[in-house]
C-alpha cells in the first residue's frame, strides 16, 4: 500500500509537488477541545504518552478537523532520560521536571542507553498503531529531543532560564559532557532507528536549546552530535527513503553548517528570513517553517496575508513545508488553524509548475 | 579637562589603541555586596534610580573594584514610560510592571513626549552627578530602551514570554503601533540628546526584544527607530564626538541591516560569532562584547580561556570592546570579574599595534 499524499515525503526531498504542504509543530495539543478532553479523562501528560491507545487517538485529532499533510507522533522529547531512570513528571504550570537530575561524575557513568523496544516500547507501540490507523492518509513523522537539548534538562532538573549547570559541566569538565552527549546520541540514535522500524517515515531531530549556546559550542556540543545521530541513521526502509529533518531553535545564524551534515531538511524560527535561509543553504536542504505562533492570535486577514509573504519569500519550486516557527499556543482559535492552512493550499499553487 | 582614559571612545571611532577596553553589562548591580548594601538602604529599586546621590554612588562602585574602562549610568530601561505616567514598579521575582499598561488606541494618543529635563530630570542630574564625581577617570555611558522594547513592556504589563499582546497590536493595527513607536522615538531621541548634553560621553539604545521578531518586522517596528532616533542624536559636543552603540539581543542574523543606519558600534550577544561577525560588518562599525554570561560561574582557568579565545577571533587592530554578550547575574563571584577584566588586558596587548 502507498501513500494517498506524499507531498510531505517528496518535499522534504525536493521533488516536484503541486502546492506546499504544511503540518504544524504541536499540532495534536492543548489548541484543541478534543484533546483536552481525552488529556483530562487520561490524568496526566505522560499517562497520555505512554498509553498507545490514547497518544493514537490524539495524534490522530488535527488531522480530522485540519487538511495536514503529515501526523507527527503524540509524545514528548523527553521520554529518553525518563527511560533512563530520571523521573520526569510536569508540574502545574512549570513544565517538564525529572526527580532525579544529573550533576555529578557518578551521575553520568551510571547512564545506560535504553532499549528502545523495552524501556521505550509504549512509544513504538503508539507508533504501529498510528500506522495502522493512518491507513496511509499521510506520513507519520517521528522524533525525538537532540541530545544537548536532553541534557540541558537532565542537569538543571528541568526547564531553565540560563542553563547555568549544564554550561557550568560545559565549561569545566567537557570531557563527561562529552561523555553524556554520547550516550545521549547512541539512545536518540537507537531510538529513532526504532521508529523507523516500527513505521516512522520521516525523523525530526528537536534542538530546543541549541540557540542557547555560543556558536562554537554549539559546533562542539550540540551540532557534532546531531551529525553523529544522522550518520547512524537507517533512512531506508524496503527502499523507501525516510528524510531526515533537523530543527535548532534559535539557529539562524548556523544555517549553513547545519545543511552540512546530511539532513534532509531544516526547520526554521520565525526570526529567520526564509529567502535569506534558502539563499545561504542552496539546494542541499529543504526548508520547514516559519510563521510567528503569535500571527495565530490575528485576525484571518493578517494571518492569510502572512501566509502569503512566507510562501513567496520561500519563491518557486519544491522544497518549503509550511509549519510555524515553534509549536502552536495552547489557547489559540481552532478557526484560526483552519485559515492558515487554507491559505497555505491556495496561495501555495502559483508557487509550483507540477 | 580630558579623559585619563579614552580607550572606550577610541575604539567605538575604531582609532588605535594599545589594548582591548572592557566594560560589562550590569556592571553595578546585585553581585556587589556594595551595591546590595545601598540597595537595602535605599528601599525600592526604582527609590535607587530616582535618587542621582545613590545613583552616583552605585554606579562609580565598580570602578573601584576593577579596571573597567567606562562607567555606566545606573538607571532603568523603563524610565520613559514611567515617565509617560505608566507607573512603572518592581514585583518580587516577577521584574518589571507597569501599573496603567497601554492596549487601546485611545491609551496610544493619549502618550506624550516626556521632557528630560523635567520628568525625568532625576536621570539628567545623575548624569551629571557621575561626570563630576568621575573626575574624568574614565567616560560615561548613557542609555535608553529601544521603541520597540519599551513598547513591549508598555503594551504587555510587563515582562512577557510570548509578547502576544505587543505582536497583536503590531499585526493588526500597524499604523497604531507605528504612531506608538514614532512616539516612543522622539522620546528616547530627546532622552539621550539630554543625557548628552547633560555629560553622556557615548550613548548606547538597548534592544533586548528585537531578537523576538520576525526579519521583516524587525526592519520595520525596530531597527527603523533605532535609525530614526541615530538621525536625531546630537553626537557633536564641543567638537567631541558622542560614539553611539546598538545592541539587539537575538540580533546576530541582522548585523548588516544594523550596521547600515549609522551607529558607531554594534553590541553583539553571545551566540555570535565575532569572527565572522566583523567579517559581515567590515569596516563600518565597532563590535562589543561577547562573553557568554554564564562563563563568569566557571573556574577562573575556564574564563582566562575564553577572554583568549574572543581577543583572537576578532582579531588584529582597534573596533572591539570586551564586554559580556548580557548583562551579569547576580550571584556571580566579583572574584571572576576581576579574573575576566586582568585576562582582556594580558591578553589583549597582543592584538593591538600601537
């Protein structure tokens, strides 16, 4: 059986295609009454993720009410070092936190790269079963956090403000971060490759915190090892191929080296003019993004004719998925969604010659 | 009289100089017990602002610690639109607020033009408390948000995370904010033309939420009145010239468009490269900065280090000042500043041939 739209898959490997498609960074989310209502029945966040049923049925939601052309895995980035042994748990209002953080020497020997069909085997059965009840509609992306992006979680404990602890490991024993970093890349590595093999058919690679960093240690502690996951990557499946997609939130100024490492594709911010990014990388990567998720408070007017400008800065030809820059806000209008991908299919048509 | 050091004003006019000049960011502030002594006795932050002998006080302080080539004005980005009767206040862990936040059109017209030298006349007689009290050691650093800065906090309350409110208005009412902006100009221009002629030996606009927008809003809701307000400035004093500085935090992708508009030097945040930074801007600006802040926790070791490593990427000849790419944080050890401002002068006699 084939894919009834493809024109994700064929973007992202710059194959011609009729008009551009778009999908949305947390798509399946707290924006949609539906999803509230199964993630109130659930109990919590993670209870949504690890209960296959459930992580199906909400990735599943925007895709009845919106014309998407990609599902993307209900999960969340942090499910690795929970499966490590980390503890994480949401607190009202204070995002991701794990009950045992890492700090010291000991802390990082002691991690272990999970088995991504054992510790992790609630998101390869999520993954199967949104397969099945895709019925080919449109790919299923998977995904996962990038490594500094994992570790700057796993050191401060949870979300942080300056990232003081883990560019204090940085700084002063690079070494063990290195060490960290690693074992963090052969457990995204292991655990994509196992979405893959469950039925994945595109990976994105999230690097939250990238932008963080000063540029050559974002070469050196974040980049290096986005590279070492995308090289240890089985991006064939029964001789399909499974493009890759790379996202460094904040990166706008590394656009270059990040078309460099064998990613299909990259996802932009909003703060990145994307003729400009097209521009500088050239024919070596498609393009992601990158609508502000704050343009999805405006009225259908401005949101139409934002639209409009992104789609003819990207210009002519294949190789630009629409999406917003970063994920949707949680109290955004429905209807809202609806215009921008409306306008995404009506404007996107002059853009393509197919 | 003349300066006793004008390393800072040489090199902004990039002239040569024997050694890289350092200043930083928040320089007096909450990690000198110094400064939280006064701070204590003065009562609120603001109390602290609004009284020039205490203002004097904190901000000559760090001058008596270390050798650091300029002093800046201790006062507020917010002064403006306190002044603008918007009841600017300081909440406990939450930063800033403003009592009578802006939202409708009629909030919009209703904002005048503060005079300097009456409204904020407690900021003028800082000004010129401190040149007095310098005793021409060192130059004096005077400075304002940027229009679209302050509109930030004017239109949100406050701090934001998302800025929903302030990109609402902009995105559907952009003649409003546009009249709000073009306000807002002529009042920092006025502001720092006083501070100016009240003794201000070089002016600095800090755009720390320019980096929020999308390239084609930056250019239209900030970097046009950044320009509109260097078109204003009165930067001949008594046949001195006054050097301007521009800092976008988040502005790395735009140095280009900033260097354009006729400011002498460009502040740099510390995810940019200042290598490749300097080779964008040419010969048309200086550069400042680019310590990423957090580095100040390390070991001294790890910062002497650093300092090397920004001294050598930007390279031979005068058109760098060393500061932090962000302000300091509180609780860094004033140890590792003094560590930071003896590694830019070792390291720096190098660079320079005079």
């Amino acid at each position: 059986m084939t894919l009834k739209n493809d024109i994700f898959i064929k973007t992202l490997l710059k194959q011609p295609v009729d008009r551009t498609p778009i999908w949305m960074m947390r798509q399946a989310g707290r924006y949609l009454p539906e999803y509230r209502k199964i993630r109130e029945q659930a109990g919590s966040f993670m209870d949504l993720c690890t209960q296959p049923e459930l992580a199906c049925e909400v990735t599943l939601q925007p895709l009845e009410r919106f014309d998407f052309d990609a599902a993307i895995l209900f999960s969340d980035i942090l499910t690795i070092p929970d499966a490590m042994g980390l503890g994480l748990y949401f607190s009202e209002g204070e995002g991701p936190k794990f009950r045992n953080p890492v700090r010291t020497e000991s802390d990082i020997k002691k991690l272990s790269v999970p088995d991504p069909e054992i510790e992790l085997s609630y998101v390869m059965d999520a993954v199967r079963l949104i397969r099945k009840n895709l019925q080919e509609r449109v790919p299923l992306i998977g995904f996962s956090g990038s490594p500094w992006t994992l570790a700057t979680y796993m050191v401060e404990g949870g979300s942080s403000k300056n990232f003081r602890h883990v560019k204090g490991l940085m700084y002063e024993q690079p070494a063990l971060m290195h060490q960290m970093l690693d074992k963090l890349a052969q457990s995204v590595s292991a655990y994509l490759n196992a979405q893959i093999a469950a039925g994945a058919q595109t990976v994105m690679l999230f690097d939250t915190w990238g932008g963080m960093l000063s540029t050559e240690d974002y070469l050196e502690f974040s980049l290096r090892y986005a590279q070492q996951i995308r090289e240890s990557l089985n991006t064939n499946r029964d001789g399909q191929t499974i493009p890759t997609i790379l996202f460094t939130k904040g990166g706008g100024q590394w656009l270059e080296a990040m078309a460099d490492i064998g990613y299909d594709a990259l996802g932009l911010d909003w703060q990145t003019d994307i003729n400009l990014a097209r521009a500088r990388v050239g024919d070596k990567v498609a393009l992601q993004g990158n609508l502000d998720p704050i343009a999805l408070y405006a009225e259908p007017d401005v949101i139409r004719q934002k639209v409009k400008t992104i789609l003819e800065k990207f210009g002519e030809g294949s190789g630009h998925v629409f999406n917003l820059g970063h994920g949707i806000l949680p109290d955004v209008n429905p209807e809202h969604v609806k215009v921008m991908v409306d306008a995404v299919h009506e404007f996107s048509l002059a853009h393509h010659n197919v």
